[in-house]
C-alpha cells in the first residue's frame, strides 16, 4: 500500500485488518493472526481490544539475535574492525558455554548463532580484561635507558590491540536506559515460549487477533533490529512448525493452520533500498519473508509514503497493491514501473485522489479499480491536527519538565 501522507493509508490499514480479524456473521474470521509493527503510535484506539505491546511491556531477549543482527546491534559494523569482531566472538561464545547445562559435546557444538542464554555482562568483562592486559610486543627497551635496557617492551590490548572504543560502546548500551526492553534484566530472564506467546497473541488467559507493536517509544538507532528480530522469530516460528505438521502427517496439505499476516507501517524506515549496514538484517529478514513466508504460512502488508525507498526485492513480490494519493513524481514512476502498461491512465489520476480514494490492483480484484475506502470506525489516531482552530485559541502553557522527563526516559 502506498499514497503520500495524508492520503488514508493508515485508516485504509485498519479498516482492512478490521475486516480480516472480524468475529460475527457468515464470514468470521476467528483463527486470524495479525501483528502491526506500529511506528507512530497511532493504531491502538482502532484495536482496542488487540494485544498492545510498547516500550513500557517490550522484552525482547538479546541473546536470540542471530550472528549478523548481534554485530550490528553490538559493533561498530561501519568500521570494519576485525579486532573487535573476534573478541565480541570469542566472549559470546564463551558466555553461552558457562550458561550452558547440557553435555559436554553438547557445548562444543555451541557458536555464534546459536540461540542460547549469554550475559552481554560477560562480555563487556571480557573485552575489558582484553583491554588492559599488557603483552610483550616482542621489542626491547633501548641501551641508553639503564633501568630498562634489554627489558621486553609491553602493548597494552594484548593480541586484539586497543578496544576502547569497543568497550565504551558496550557499556553505553547496557547503561541507556531506553534500551531496557532489550538489555534489561527481564530480557535475560524471558524465555523463548513467553517471547513466541507475547508476540503471537497467545496471552495466559485471552488470545488475540491482533497484536500491535508500538515502536515509537524505541530509541531509532535500534529500529531496524528490533524489526528485524521480531519478524525473523515470526518467519522460523513458520518454518519449524511447518517441519512439526510433516513430521506427524506426510500427507498434511496445509503447512501452517495458524497463518501469520506481518504490516509494516512506514516500511522505508527499515527496508529501504539502500546497501547501509544497519538495515542489513531487517532487510535480509523481510525480504525473507516476501521471498518465501507464502510456503510456511507468513505474509506481509507494506505502507509507505515513499515507494521509491522500499527494497525493489520486496515490492517485486508483492501480488496486490493500494495505491493511494502519491504527488512525487519519483514515487509514481516506481509504481508505474511495477504495474501493468495499460493501467496508464489510471496511475495519471493518482495526484489528484481524494483522501480515501485508492487504485486496486492485483490478484485479489478481478479488474482494475479506483474505489473509495469506507470509512474506518473506530480509527487509528493518525487524523491531521486543526491547525487553525488550535492557532486561535487562548495560549496553551505546556509542561516542559514532564516532556523531558518521558523524552531522557525515568
């Protein structure tokens, strides 16, 4: 789905998850499963009944990060520094060893990927001893210096070299308190079933449709990996229960009897079309997803203002699209080009769509359509803010210490 802001998409979102989880009447849909990732805050009010998670209820456990997601959440990837690669390596591992209880051989078999406990604790104790340690560099002190001469020179950063940066960077995250929900005491202590059950609607006593994850509260530097974990969770949740349904009947048609609908909200912001590291596990995640989820029961619903900034990989997989008001020129020409050529006409219409309005098309519509999107009740809060009745009113003080307050987090 795509249309510049302020053209209906996020209504257009709700009113289509609306019909899709709906409980009553000949076509209830009761074993639907949706999960809205949720970047402005603005879905809620329209599932009041969803299963909400928010900075506040997030835990997501570090350690089931993959090997490429834990150096771009841990690393200076830009700097390519193989130093600190190996000893963040070397620690993790080591680190997952000693939580480990099962058999010796067991734990050999133990590596970066593995999803297993590790104390990121563990591993700023690491990168410190190797920080500081002293080793001879194999020169020795000159003649003229009599207190020292023939004496071996020693390096502090043993083999590894200097990892101040390394070591300030890890106890800068451990110590940011946005970042709680992800390095917190609770995220080491969640197992993976609660974190599978949260994220799935599977609560202890209720069970939802919809769960909406309201990212605005997550610091934006770990975006991406946040996204990119959840939805890589998601996409193997698939995977391996497929594996469990061949297993108990060879002749099971149906691969998932619990299918999964992903909606990335403003997707741009972590699947853009871009080669940047940071993006780089959310992009192999989602593109993952829209390349082969179809087979494990996983499908995925994009809105973005900006079409020219999506992966050309995940738009080139999608079979059916919403197109909205989009006024770029930049961004009608990428719609254009994934389109068919004889619907011309119609993407020349859609500058001047009113809000609401959209062009169909795709394998779910028999033939081409603009229609207007019914209005969605009750909506996300996602509505343009009156300017002019709000200009005119009397001066409004605003609570700037409170402001601060959620701003630095308490």
């Amino acid at each position: 789905m795509v249309g510049s802001t302020g053209s209906g998409k996020s209504h257009t979102v709700a009113k289509i998850i609306q019909r899709a989880v709906e409980s009553k009447g000949d076509f209830a849909l009761n074993n639907s499963h949706v999960i809205i990732f949720d970047i402005h805050s603005e879905y809620r009010p329209a599932f009041p009944t969803a299963n909400f998670i928010d900075s506040a209820n997030l835990v997501l456990p570090y350690w089931l990060l993959n090997g490429e997601e834990l150096e771009e959440f841990f690393l200076d990837t830009e700097a390519n520094d193989h130093n600190q690669r190996n000893v963040f390596k070397d620690a993790v591992i080591a680190s997952r060893r000693a939580n480990f209880t099962g058999s010796d051989d067991d734990k050999a078999k133990i590596h970066l990927d593995t999803p297993l406990l590790f104390d990121i604790r563990d591993v700023l104790d690491h990168a410190i001893a190797r920080n500081i340690e002293m080793v001879d560099n194999g020169e020795v002190y000159a003649a003229s210096n009599k207190e020292k001469a023939g004496q071996p020179k020693l390096t502090q950063g043993g083999l590894f070299g200097r990892l101040t940066n390394f070591v300030n960077r890890l106890e800068s995250k451990i110590n940011d308190r946005r970042l709680d929900f992800f390095l917190g005491e609770k995220s080491r202590t969640i197992t993976f079933e609660e974190t599978l059950r949260s994220i799935l609607g599977y609560g202890i006593s209720k069970q939802h449709n919809v769960t909406v994850i309201d990212l605005s509260g997550v610091p934006f530097e770990v975006l991406s990996i946040t996204v990119s974990l959840i939805s890589r969770l998601i996409f193997e949740h698939g995977y391996f229960y497929k594996r469990l349904r061949c297993a108990a009947n060879a002749e099971e048609k149906i691969n998932n009897d619990a299918p999964i609908l992903l909606v990335y909200e403003e997707a741009h912001k972590y699947v853009p079309n871009s080669e940047l590291s940071k993006f780089r596990a959310s992009k192999i995640s989602i593109e993952r997803i829209a390349k082969e989820g179809r087979k494990y029961g996983v499908t995925l619903l994009l809105a973005s203002q900006r079409p020219s900034e999506i992966s050309e990989t995940i738009f080139s997989q999608c079979n059916n699209f919403i197109a909205m008001r989009l006024t770029n020129p930049v961004d009608q020409g990428y719609v254009r080009k994934l389109l068919p050529d004889s619907l011309g006409t119609l993407i020349d219409k859609m500058p001047a769509f009113k809000q609401g309005e959209a062009l169909l098309v795709g394998e779910s519509i028999a033939l081409p359509s603009v229609v207007q999107i019914d209005v969605c009740l009750p909506g996300p809060a996602s509505n343009d803010i009156p300017y002019w009745n709000l200009w005119r009113e009397e001066w409004r003080d605003l609570d700037i210490a409170k402001i601060r307050e959620e701003w630095v987090g308490r």
